[in-house]
C-alpha cells in the first residue's frame, strides 16, 4: 500500500522539478495530519539552504515541540537537514529512498533518530531522471561541484 504521506512528499518533489528546481520534497507530520509541507528551492530562490526539509520546518513554523512528529523526505536527508532533526529533537525519518544519495542515516541513527527506507521506485526513478538530465546542478546541491 502507497504511504500517504510519502504520496504528499512526492508531490512536493513534482512542484519543485515543475518550477525548475531539484525534485526533492518533505511533510512533516503530527498526530495523523500533515502540520508542514516543502520542496528544494535552492534554485527558484537563489538560496542554498532552503532544502525541501529545511523547506517543510519552515513551513511548520513553530510547534513548541517536534519530538512527537514524523518527518517524510522522499531522499535521504542530508547533514544539512539530518542537523535540523537532530536540533529539533524529531524521533522518526521516512524517506522515499537512499539509493541515488546515501545523505546521513548513521548520523541520525547516532542521535536517536529512528529512519526507515522505503525504497520506493518512484522516488528513485524520479531522481537518476533528474541527475541523469542535470548533473552540474545536482553536484552542485550536494556539494560536490
């Protein structure tokens, strides 16, 4: 069966790739609901930290506390954004899949953070797709330019 809330994360990822952006999307969630949506808009923004993670928090706004939320990704989050739910104390990552960036599971592991990989093929297609299309901007939102 579809997550849902994974279906809504990939939604994210289509708004950002229709806008000319990486397709990367998150929702946080709490108690059932989704409280918080957003997509990489690195490059619709011209800003280098807003990451569909850092995207979905700020959407969010503030909650007080985080530690009783899930935060969905459809790519493994990065340092960047593992950081951001370590800070926040968030106790459970789902990710749509690792398989075309490894991002920093051992590291949210390390804090406590439960993570589960959905591998789902979506998601993968959705990003060799992109990276296959677009790789000096790919490099260059990991980094690696």
């Amino acid at each position: 069966m579809e997550d849902r809330f994974l279906k809504a994360a990939i939604e994210e990822a289509k708004k950002g790739l229709s806008e000319g952006g990486i397709p990367i999307g998150s929702v946080l969630v709490k108690d059932g609901k989704i409280i918080g949506r957003g997509h990489n808009k690195r490059v619709q923004e011209n800003n280098p930290v807003m990451h569909a993670e850092t995207d979905c928090l700020h959407s969010a706004g503030r909650i007080g506390t985080y530690r009783d939320t899930t935060l969905y990704s459809t790519l493994m989050p990065c340092y960047f954004c593992a950081g951001a739910a370590v800070q926040f104390g968030i106790k459970k990552v789902i990710v749509g899949e690792s398989k075309t960036f490894a991002g920093a599971r051992k590291f949210m592991e390390s804090h406590g953070i439960g993570v589960v990989d959905l591998h789902n093929t979506e998601c993968i297609q959705m990003m060799e797709d992109f990276i296959r299309k677009n790789p000096k901007l790919w490099n260059e939102d990991i980094g690696e330019l």
